[in-house]
C-alpha cells in the first residue's frame, strides 16, 4: 500500500505512522528486505549492517524477527537470513547482517555502527531521547545511511523533534486501510467502541496528538467529556470567529454550534458542543453562509459573532446572506487567554459535553495554555468556542449573580 513504500527523495529518517493494524510492521520488514537485498540471492544490496531495535529485547526478536509480518516471514527461501539467537543475529545469504538491540539499553548502541536501522513503536520506548541518540552516532556507514520508523503515534516530545526534522519524511495510515486483512468482527467492535475519541485518533486514525505541557484542556478532560448520545439543549447558538484578512492564506473562520441545558439556576446549566463547523475561505460569503446553514441545521436561536477585526462589515455579510438572521455581536475586551480559561472552568466541572468528532477543536485545545496558543496560526475554532458557551453559560451565571441585573 502507499504508506508501506518508502518515499523517494534524499530523506535520513522515514517516520511511518499508522493506527493499530494498519500495516506498519509488514512495511518496516519488507524496507529491511530491499535495503539488504541484490538482484540475485548472492549479490550485495544498499545495507550490509543494519540494527532493528525495538522497546525491549523480547519485542524486537517477537515481533521484528520472527512475528507474522516479520523479517523471516517477508523473504523467500533463497534469500531468507539465518537466525543466530546467541548473537541476536540475522544473516543474509549474502553476508548482510542484521542486529537486534533493546531501547531499553541505550548503551549497547555505544560501539556498533550501521548503514540502516529500523525501529520499532518509538514513541512507546521509555528511554526514547537516550537510545535514539545512540542510534544517530551509530548510523554512519555507506553513503547514505537511513532509518525507517514504524509507530503508533503517542504524546512524545522526541517523535515530535523527529518529524519537525527537515531530513524526515512521514507516511500515515489509519487502522482502516489495511481492513483487507483484519478480522471483520475486530474493526466493528474498536470503531464501535473508541471512534471520534481521543484514543481511537490515537491508536485507530494513527494520528499525533497535540497537547502540550500547561494546557488549559487536557487530554484528560477532552476524553471525558465525549458523549455518543448529547443530551438534547433549551437553547442553541452558532458562534462565529471570523477571519481578520479575505485572501488564500487567511485563518479559517471559527464556528461552533454548542447548546445549553437550563435545569436549575445558570449556575448549575450544562452545555453541549454539537458541531464544527469551520471553515477554510477567502471570501467572506462562504463563511457567512456556512454558518447561517450551520443554524438552520440545529434549529439555533442567535448567531454570536466577535466583531473585533471586522466591524460592521460582519453583520452585513450575514445579514447580505439572511436579512433577519438573529444576530448579536461582541467585543472581546480580554486576550485569548482570559476569555479561554473561565470556559475550561467549565470543563473541570464537568459541565460541557463534546459530540464525537470534532478532533479539530480539540486539537487546538490542546494547544492553548496558560502562556498563550502554542499551535500553527490562530486558534479560531477555540475562540468560537469560547464565544458560544460565554453566551450560554457564563454571562447567564453573572446576571444571576447580580441582583441588580437580574432578568435582563
């Protein structure tokens, strides 16, 4: 399959990401196979010394050597390598070797030296920084020495440092694509049980996850409030950050369509996010009508748009759309941060609920801290959130709070 063959170009590392079967293992053994193979059984290929590590020895020797889509179980009779087990060793028939080595012991990466290596689920190694590094130095021989990674994508800062590597290309795959091969049975019951959350982004769609250290939203807290089943809201609103600029490489517009539950007084209401709907578009009509379609889908009662970059011009793109869409604007008076963090209050208390799905906007929760947002770009989809559920829930608790205000 496409993500199984390695990429052309003058790369150092090729970083194979990919959900929970997708195929990874089979791809690291079969790039073994051509880097060590010739044309004939007898002939020398690109790769003479080459190290497969993986998180511990067992693992390595399990799965990399002897597992169903292992090393042994790829090459044909003429070609397939001998396994000397008091050395940890393969060797090719014609005189290619391949070592087999522990992350756990970075150390014994120190004197070897290869022209390949293939490791093996990086992201899960314990001291990943450490045997990575030794694998750097060891590295060195031929002309172009390379190393193919295969892993399920987990919370590491080094696969991180590694795919932000100029020398690093990626190939991705979720679960989904090697189906042909998986238990039917097997692919129901995960998307059943773990599709649209975190984990299933994780360990199914083989996707990085993007929270950082000091984030407002945990992973944690975005797990939790996942719901298959939203409750059904009193009150709905579309919430719109619109883009500053109206040209090709603007942000994309925030909108996020979020309902509120009104049992009891405001303070003790409950809200639920039920779409993203955001876009990508350079003109400001495509944003405008994706977002009074957005209302006319979930029966919304206002559309709530920050009008800080845009001004009047804002509601007479909606209103040029529908001229009698209810509409309020806002200001935002405070940075993004202190808008943000009366709204992730409400997420430790438990008070709002995510529909599944909307990977994106968690994303870039994820990714905003107490310092400010650490993404790509402008947190868009965040500040329409925020917006909604100010509407919904934080500014109905502070006129309950004032009796002066009360009922207005």
């Amino acid at each position: 399959m496409p993500h199984q063959i390695a990429p052309k170009g003058d790369w150092r590392t090729w970083v194979i990401l990919g959900g929970r079967g997708a195929g990874k293992t089979r791809a690291g053994a079969e790039w073994v196979r051509a880097m060590v193979e010739g044309p004939t059984p007898h002939a020398r290929g690109a790769a003479r010394r080459v190290a497969l590590v993986g998180e511990t020895m067992d693992q390595a020797r399990e799965v990399m050597v002897f597992g169903d889509s292992g090393v042994l179980s790829v090459c044909p009779d003429d070609r397939r390598p001998v396994w000397i087990a008091g050395r940890r060793l393969l060797v090719w028939p014609n005189g290619a070797e391949a070592q087999v080595f522990s992350a756990h012991d970075p150390d014994g990466l120190r004197g070897p030296q290869f022209d390949a290596v293939w490791a093996d689920e990086l992201a899960k190694w314990r001291k990943g920084g450490e045997a990575w590094d030794m694998l750097q130095f060891a590295l060195r021989l031929g002309d172009s020495p390379r190393a193919c990674v295969t892993t399920t994508p987990r919370k590491s800062q080094m696969l991180r440092d590694l795919l932000d590597l100029d020398t690093t290309v990626v190939t991705h795959a979720p679960t989904q694509a090697n189906r042909a091969n998986l238990a039917a049975s097997f692919l129901r019951e995960i998307e059943g049980r773990y599709g649209g959350t975190s984990l299933g982004r994780q360990e199914m769609e083989g996707v990085m996850l993007t929270e950082v250290e000091g984030a407002l939203w945990s992973e944690a807290d975005l797990t939790r409030c996942q719901v298959a089943v939203p409750p059904v809201p009193d009150r709905i609103v579309v919430a719109i950050d619109p883009p500053g600029t109206s040209h090709a490489g603007s942000d994309e517009c925030g909108i996020i369509v979020a309902g509120v539950c009104m049992t009891g007084p405001p303070h003790q209401w409950h809200a639920v996010v039920l779409e993203d709907a955001s876009v990508s578009a350079a003109r400001p009509t495509v944003w405008a009508e994706a977002a009074i379609a957005a209302m006319r889908r979930h029966g919304a009662d206002r559309l709530v748009a920050e009008v800080n970059q845009g001004g009047d011009m804002v509601e007479a793109v909606l209103r040029g759309v529908d001229g009698m869409v209810p509409y309020r604007s806002v200001h935002a008076s405070k940075g993004k941060v202190a808008r943000a963090e009366p709204i992730a209050a409400l997420y430790e208390q438990g008070r709002v609920a995510h529909v599944l799905g909307l990977s994106a906007l968690e994303d870039q929760m994820g990714q905003m801290t107490s310092a400010g947002y650490e993404g790509k770009g402008s947190p868009d989809r965040v500040d329409a959130l925020v917006w909604a559920l100010y509407d919904l829930m934080i500014e109905p608790a502070s006129k309950w709070r004032n009796p002066s205000i009360r009922g207005l």
